[in-house]
C-alpha cells in the first residue's frame, strides 16, 4: 500500500521546512529557464488565482520572469534555484500537482519523478513522456497550448487523490521501459 506517500501530516511539515504556501492548492514544476519551456504563459495562468505555483529552475530568461511577475503583479508565483534531486523530492511530495506547458520536449523525466512522489500531473501535448504516461482524469490531464480554457479548467480539477494513480504509473514505468520509450521518441524524431 502506497498510500503513505499522501499523509496529510507529512505535507505540512514538508511545507513549512521547504517554506512552501501552507493552505492553499501548490503546483510546482521543475525547468529551465529557456523559451522552449513556456514558462511565462504557464506563470500567466497563475493571475487572479488562489493557489500558488513554486517553479524551480535557473537559465537566461529569470530576469525576464521575474520582470514579468512585478509588472502584472502576480504575487501567487515563486522562483527559486535548482535543488538536488532528494530536496526537489521531498518538494513533490508537498505539493498537490505538477504543471508543465513546454512547447516541446522529447522525454520530461520530472514527470515521472512527479508520479513516483505521488503528485498528478497537468502537461502539454508536446511532452513525449506525458502522451504516454498520462491517463487524462485518472493521474493528471494532458492539455493542448491552445486551450487555455481546458488547461485552466484542469488546474481546477486536479487533485492530490489522483496521486495514488500516479505512484502505479511510475511503478508500471521503470527506467528500463523508460529507455525504450525514449529510444522509440528519438527513432520518430529523427529516423533510424
């Protein structure tokens, strides 16, 4: 039974050493701060809402980013550096979801990290990884950029009882299919 991953007592405490957002919905993602990632419609999103976003990352854009959060006043999102895998773990595991709205990537690990910490995930169709891993509803919600609407209306529903599905999904997915699955993104990318 996994479903230690989703006690209540161990995400407030989570919280508060990692000083995270305590009584609201959290979404976290994990990215660098370059265009491909989409970074600044995803931060957009988060606008007049009442939960909070924590992305971590580091890249040429933050300047950008933290520009645009000042101007439009959006003070439910949070940048911070990179953290070494068992710290950005133990984050996960404080949050109810992960988001990521990249205009391409061919294989998102940090979905499959999300799923093993027991977080559901809302990705974008151009993730490789979330095509095959994200079963709409059941563990998170795959979304299409220009759907804002459904993005947004996923934001709503998601929730951290899509998490057990998620831990099964990560379980089900090993690095070794992991491999495979990457071995045939790259052969439809590029060719044999």
């Amino acid at each position: 039974d996994d479903t230690w991953l989703l006690q209540k007592k161990n995400v407030d405490e989570l919280r508060e050493k990692y000083d995270l957002p305590k009584g609201k919905k959290l979404f976290v993602s994990a990215s660098q701060f370059i265009e491909r990632k989409n970074n600044i419609e995803l931060i957009s999103l988060f606008k007049g809402r009442e939960d909070f976003f924590v992305l971590y990352g580091e890249g040429h854009l933050q300047e950008q980013y933290e520009s645009y959060i000042r101007h439009n006043k959006i003070d439910n999102v949070i940048l911070r550096p990179f953290v070494d895998k068992s710290e950005l773990f133990e984050i996960f595991k404080a949050a109810d979801a992960y988001i990521t709205l990249s205009r391409k990537d061919i294989f998102g690990h940090t979905i499959l990290e999300a799923f093993a910490c027991g977080l559901p995930v809302i990705s974008s169709d151009n993730v490789e990884s979330a095509l095959e891993f994200i079963k709409d509803g059941e563990n998170g919600f795959l979304v299409n950029l220009e759907n804002e609407e459904k993005i947004k209306k996923s934001m709503d529903l998601i929730d951290k009882s899509m998490g057990i599905n998620a831990i099964k999904t990560a379980k089900y997915n090993t690095f070794e299919n992991s491999g495979k699955s990457i071995y045939e993104a790259l052969k439809k990318e590029y060719g044999e």
